[in-house]
C-alpha cells in the first residue's frame, strides 16, 4: 500500500509539470451500496407483584432498528491536473481527501423488579473514516462550447484510517462500572471505481466553473487494528490488555488449535476479514484554470 501512495505522489508532481489544467472542487457525498453499520436496540425486563396470586409477573418488551449507511459519505476535497489526449478525450490525475460520515448505534438493558431498578447497561458505539484517494480518470467531452457537458470513468486507490469508539456504562445494585475503548484499524488495500457526469461553463480564456455528480463504488479491507484507548472508570488499563485482545490481524481464514491456546496470548487475534462500504453518490463544485 505504501508503494502506491507513494507512485500516486510520484504521478501527481508529474502532473504538475507536465498538465495543461488544474481544478479544485468541494462537495458532499451520500451513502451508496449501503451495508449493515450496527443495530439500535432497547430492552426491559420488568417484575411485577401479583397482588391476587402473590406471584412475580415477568414482561419483556424490546425495540431493534437496524442503521446501515457508507463509510465513504462525507466531506470531500478535491484536486485533479488534467491532459487533452484528443479533441474529445482527456486525462486527469486526481488526488481527493475523505472526512467521511460518523455513525453511532446505541444498545440499552433495564432489569427492574418490583418498581426497583437492578441493572441498567448502555452502550454506545461509534465508528468514522478519513481517506486519500487517488483517481486517474479518462475523461470524455461531446463538444468543447460555453457550457460543455462530460462524463468521466476510471479506478480509485485508497489509503483509509477506520476508527471505532466503544463507551459501556453498568449501573448494578448502586454501584456504577464505565469502560471506554477505542480501536485504530490500518493497512489492507481499498480499490473501486469511480464515474462522473459533470457540466463546465466558461468564464474568460482561463477560468472556468464545473458542477459534477461522483459515483464512487469501493469497499476497504483493513489488515489489522488495535486497541489504543482502554480506560475503567477513568483509569487507564490498557496495559492489563493481552496481545491477542489488543491486536486484530483479518484472514481469509481462522486456524484454531486448543492444543496451542497457551501461546494466543502473545500474539495477536485472528479475525476473518470482512468489506467496510466506501460507496458514495457525491455532487461537488468547483473552479477549472487553464496552465497554459
């Protein structure tokens, strides 16, 4: 991964030198091929006394809403330097950045009897991208007038930094135990596609104004993560955390032997690796300079 950051670098200082137009746009992007983020859920367990029989009468009442969304939703920058390769085909070079959506789901527990409260437990979970993405696109113009209409199609490389927050709070018999946790997720590769429809209109001989809406199909594997933040009560407990609790290595595939279960906990967990959406449907806005 650190190869192709660092080529798409490489290309963009060559576009730099060599590009004929520079643009710069900001836009706003919405979930697109949407996944499953998490659950929202509520449950009471409730006692009550029977005044005829003399007996407890138990009720359980629940409510579960599931949240689904993309990680590559959000704020995007963009940059792009761009070529005439023929009177309707072009290239640009494009450098983005992601500040993408934060999602957070909530789960809460009641236990009460007899109009007494015995547990309460809430938790609530937080996760948030941030991304720079590469994106060499050909771009494809009908006519080259005033107000020129386009469209533009090519692959998108990412570097994504993934986080999730976890906060849990446990009021039992009077007594209350908080935990905080926060999990840094890294490395692994992020490779879609990208495509846009977009309209420019001319300024003067150097300046033109384009209006675009980016389609961006692309999910992120992440290689591992870690724990960073793990505090009780307020105290920082992390070091009591093993390495096979505080690091997560995602596999294709899970190898389990009891024989060898002594040895897990200096090293880090497996997990199986599974897709983060970084899909999104983006209208953006921006300003085109011609170089020379």
């Amino acid at each position: 991964m650190r190869k192709l950051m660092l080529t798409a670098v490489g290309l963009a200082f060559f576009g730099l030198a060599q590009s004929q137009s520079f643009k710069f746009s900001v836009g706003y992007g919405l979930p697109w091929l949407s996944q499953e983020i998490g659950t929202n859920s509520s449950s009471t367990h409730a006692t009550t006394l029977d005044i005829n029989s003399g007996l407890e009468v138990p009720r359980v009442t629940s409510t579960r809403k599931t949240i689904e969304g993309s990680y590559g939703a959000g704020l995007n920058i963009n940059g792009a330097f761009g070529y005439t390769l023929s009177e309707n085909i072009g290239l640009e070079l494009g450098i983005s950045y992601l500040t993408g959506q934060k999602y957070t789901t909530v789960s809460n527990y009641t236990d009460i009897r007899q109009d007494q409260l015995v547990t309460f437990t809430y938790e609530s979970e937080s996760s948030k991208s941030k991304a720079v993405l590469f994106t060499p696109m050909l771009k494809f113009v009908t006519h080259k007038r005033n107000f020129t209409p386009y469209f533009l199609i090519g692959p998108v490389l990412g570097k994504v930094n993934f986080n999730r927050a976890l906060s849990r709070s446990t009021e039992e018999n009077g007594a209350t135990v908080s935990e905080v946790r926060n999990t840094k997720y890294k490395g692994g590769v992020s490779i879609g596609l990208r495509g846009a429809v977009g309209v420019s209109v001319v300024l003067n001989r150097k300046f033109s104004v384009f209006s675009e809406i980016m389609f961006t199909g692309m999910n992120y594997f992440a290689k591992e993560s870690e724990i960073v933040r793990y505090t009780v009560n307020g105290e920082d407990k992390l070091s009591l955390l093993t390495e096979n609790i505080r690091k997560t290595v995602y596999v294709k595939e899970v190898e389990i032997d009891s024989d060898n279960a002594s040895d897990y906990d200096n090293h880090p967990g497996q997990s199986l690796r599974s897709p983060l959406s970084m899909s999104s449907v983006a209208a953006n806005i921006g300003m085109l300079v011609k170089l020379n």
